[in-house]
C-alpha cells in the first residue's frame, strides 16, 4: 500500500510535477514536525491539536494510514492516555518516513 494517493494531488493542484513537488514537501515537512511536537511534549491538548492538523491534511491528499494513526494519537490524547500515544509514536513515525520515500525525499530521524 502506498503512503499516500498522489492522484489526489494532481486532482486537488493540477499536474505540474513542480507544484505536485512543492506540496508533497510541504505535506512531508508538516508532518514530522508534528511527529516532533508529540514526541517532545507530553501536553495532551498540543498532542491532540497536532494530530488534528495532520489527520485533515493527511485525508486530503488521501495519505490513509498516516490519516489513521492521527486519528488513533489524537482520539488517545483527549482521552487523557498518554502511554497509548507514546505507543502509537514508532508507527506515526514509520509512516512518516513512508510519505518522504514514496515522494523521493530524505527521510530525516524522528
């Protein structure tokens, strides 16, 4: 399975492999600074919030399993669980370098 639908990039920004470029860095960009966020805090409401963010951008570029550990991060923060969240953090991570392969960039350590 693919890290995310890049069909859904073209059909959101046109096909113009320069601008299909730019978003997919800036989507590989937000999210490991939100894998960062939630492994350098342990504020519930910041963990809940960047997932939120990443769980929207990740279902709009059709990224699914990035989309579903966001959600399973944000759903443990607001429930006040955060040994789920730090248990969730080597897949949320693991799909984050994911998204950099597929779009041919380096994946940096989280």
């Amino acid at each position: 399975m693919s890290a995310y639908d890049r069909s859904k990039l073209v059909e959101l920004f046109g096909g113009d492999p320069s601008t299909i470029a730019a978003v997919e860095r800036e989507f590989y960009d937000t999210a490991r600074d939100v894998a960062r966020e939630i492994a350098a805090t342990e504020d519930l409401g910041t963990i809940a919030r960047a997932a939120h963010r990443l769980k929207g951008a990740s279902g709009m570029i059709g990224a699914a399993p990035l989309h579903a550990i966001a959600e399973a991060v944000e759903r443990a923060a607001k429930a006040q669980d955060l040994d789920q969240v730090r248990g969730l953090h080597d897949r949320f991570c693991g799909e984050v370098v994911k998204v950099a392969e597929q779009a041919g960039l380096p994946a940096e350590q989280l």
